[in-house]
C-alpha cells in the first residue's frame, strides 16, 4: 500500500510595519502555521506594485494568499478579513456557536470601521499632515475618545472581549490600545481604566509578550523617520489612476 502525504504549503503574508498587519502576526503566532513574510515598502510604492495589487486590488496591507486549499490559491484582504478566515479554518480563536461567534463578529466589524480608521485619520492629522489643522484634529480626537469609553464601558469587569477567552476580537482590538498613548492630552490609565488594564493582561500573554519583543527589536533597527517629499506622494497622494512604474510588472 502507498502512502501519500500532502505536505503543508506555507502561507503568502504581505505586511508592512502596523496595528493592521500586527493583528495578523498576533494570531500566525498562536496557530503556528508556516508562512512566508514579504515587507512591503509602502513609502516607495511597493502597494502599488502590479504583483500585489492582485493580491490586494486596494493596495493596503496585511494581505496573505493560501496555497493550501483545494483548486486555486485564495487571496485574503482587509485584516478583519484574514483573522476570520484563518480563525474558521483552525476553528480557533472563535466561538463554535452562533451567538458567540455573531458577538466577536461585533467587536471585529466595530474596530474596522470605527476604532481603526479614526484613529488612522486621528494619527495623520497630528503627526504627518504638513499643517495643523484644528478642525481635522478636534473631531478626530472627539471620536476616538468616545470609542474608547465604548469600549471601556465593555470591558468593565472583563479582561478580554468575549467570555474571559482569546479570541480574534482581542486580536484586532489589542493593537489599538498598544498605541493609545499618542493621544494628546490624555492619561489612559486615569480615563479608560478598563482599556488599560484589557491592554495590560493581553501584553502579558506570552505569545503577545513574544510578539512586544519581536516588535520592539524591529523598530529600534528601523526608527521612525518622518516621510520625505517623494514618499508622501506615496502615501498620501494616490488617486487610483496608475500603479507605480517602478514595481509595474
Ligand atoms: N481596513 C484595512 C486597512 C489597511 C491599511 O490601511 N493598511 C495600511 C497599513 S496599516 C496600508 O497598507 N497603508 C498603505 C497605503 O495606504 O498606501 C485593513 O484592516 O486591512
């Protein structure tokens, strides 16, 4: 009798340094599947390339592609996106049943479309936007602590997001209130307790607490440096009508 073996392909991961792709990171660190990490340099264009952008036609990261599916490769994008598939696929790090699974669904859609962007739009007023704009920066600000007090009222006598269990809710939450402390003006511990205490037994779980180092040794061999000129155009100044020439084929 023969014996065949499929032997696991790794997984294509497209990422850059932040919170978006970091949610990714968190949860290939628990699933401990093989998987093959391209950085892409997304202050020269590298989003823009045509090989990526049919991985991810928005050109954003993280982005994976999985081999290891019957028929073609599947590409997934949007970083709500990844951590449900693979969380379905591993059936882990989401609730088996309808309710609790719809409840971290909840949380997922609500960092997506409330917490991240705000606090993304928040980021690029304060620290690139060329001049300060009050009105950009005052209604940012505004949301994003309302959102935090949202979700500081949820966590009120919990430690994670649903039912005292790590899940892919944690994952896309958790890399948000890493950063909380670039907000002008506010004491995170004073104002959103139940954020920071979340922020803090999460840090401490130790395939998170592995990630911290990981991410700390990165940024101190790549310090934050402000954009130059032709990286702004990059970042800032896309109008969707071109790739880049650089990386087009
Ligand atoms: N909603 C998207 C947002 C992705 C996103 O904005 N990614 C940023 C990095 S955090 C990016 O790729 N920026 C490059 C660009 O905007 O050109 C997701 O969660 O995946």
């Amino acid at each position: 009798m023969t014996e065949t073996t499929t032997a696991v392909k790794p997984l294509q991961f497209y990422g850059t340094s932040s919170p978006n792709v970091w949610k990714v990171q968190l949860l290939l660190k628990e699933l401990n599947v093989p998987f093959v990490y391209h950085h892409l340099d997304i202050r020269n264009g590298d989003q823009y390339s045509a090989e990526f952008i049919k991985v991810n036609p928005n050109g954003k990261l993280p982005a994976i592609i999985d081999p290891n599916i019957e028929g073609e490769p599947v590409r997934v994008f949007e970083s709500g996106n990844i951590l449900l598939y693979l969380a379905d696929k591993y059936k882990r790090f989401i609730p088996q049943d309808i309710k609790g699974r719809t409840e971290v669904l909840n949380w997922i859609f609500w960092q997506m479309a409330n917490l991240g962007p705000s606090m993304g739009n928040l980021y690029h007023f304060l620290v690139y936007a060329p001049e300060k704009v009050p009105y950009g920066i005052n209604r940012y600000f505004n949301e994003v602590r309302r959102l935090l007090h949202v979700l500081d009222k949820h966590l009120d006598g919990k430690n994670y997001i649903y039912n005292e269990q790590y899940t892919i809710a944690d994952m896309a939450i958790y890399p948000w209130t890493k950063i909380i402390s670039f907000l002008p003006d506010v004491n995170p511990v004073e104002e959103f307790p139940n954020v920071s205490r979340f922020n803090k037994t999460i840090g401490e779980l130790p395939s998170v607490t592995e990630f911290n180092q990981e991410l700390v040794q990165f940024q101190s061999r790549n310090p934050y440096k402000p954009p130059t000129d032709d990286e702004r155009k990059w970042m800032f100044n896309r109008d969707g009508r071109s790739l880049s020439p650089n990386n087009s084929q």
